[in-house]
C-alpha cells in the first residue's frame, strides 16, 4: 500500500517469518523494512522483486525469515515500553 503510515500488517507478517515486499514509501521504508531489497514502487519493481524471492535458496530464505522475527521484535510492547521510558527519563 502507497504511503502507509505505519503498517501494522507489515510487522504482522514480519513476525510469522514471511518475507514481505512492501512499497517503498512511508512506515515500511522509514520505519519497518528499510532494506531497499524488500521495497518496490512500479508493477516491475514488484515483479524484480518477487522473483528474487522465488529464486532464492531455501538457506536464504530461513535466513530471511529470522532476521524477519527480529525485525519485528523491535516493535514488541516490551520494546516500546523500554523506549518510552527511558524517553521519558530524558525529559523528566
């Protein structure tokens, strides 16, 4: 989705360990994937893009996976309230 402010389904997915191409624009490109590996804009961007998925290793792509999981550990509640506080301690 063009211009998704966060993306929440996009962390969702993240954490079941699937490989996710997203747009290349707002959450998932600030926020979440960042890699411009995952990003893609234009039908052939997306097209490049799942074929370099598909053509992957299984060794590549359980290491996607992983990595994947702990992308989306970043945005845990544990995560967020260690940041939340220690932002809070900043400005106390």
């Amino acid at each position: 989705m063009e211009a998704e402010h966060f993306g929440i389904s996009v962390v969702e997915m993240l954490a079941a360990g699937l490989i996710v191409v997203a747009h290349n624009s707002a959450g998932p490109k600030q926020d979440i994937i960042k890699d411009e590996q995952f990003l893609a804009e234009s039908k052939e961007d997306y097209i490049d893009k799942l074929r370099k998925v598909i053509d992957s290793s299984e060794e590549e792509l359980n290491s996607f996976s992983d990595l994947n999981r702990k992308k989306a550990d970043s945005f845990s509640e544990e995560e967020f309230q260690k940041h939340f506080l220690v932002s809070m301690q900043r400005n106390v």
